[in-house]
C-alpha cells in the first residue's frame, strides 16, 4: 500500500485447461489483490 492506496493486479490467463489451469484460475478469483482476471482461449487447430 502507497500513500493510502492499495494496488490490486489484473491478471490474463492463456490456456487455462485441466486441473492446473482450473487452479490457477480459482485461486485467481478468490485472492483479494486480484481486481480482474481475462481468460484468453485460443484454438489453433
């Protein structure tokens, strides 16, 4: 925290499959200094 302001973090999530990915995205929303978090899936087949 600087002068009274808490900074919070933004986070982009790519390829976000299977257990660890499910993971990483739960902790993601329920941390308290993560204000958003943008999942971007990208299929190249």
């Amino acid at each position: 925290m600087r002068n009274g302001i808490e900074k919070k973090m933004k986070i982009i999530l790519t390829r976000a499959t299977g257990m660890i990915g499910e993971g990483v995205l739960l902790a993601s929303l329920d941390h308290p200094k993560i204000s958003e978090v943008l999942i971007a899936w990208f299929d190249f087949r």
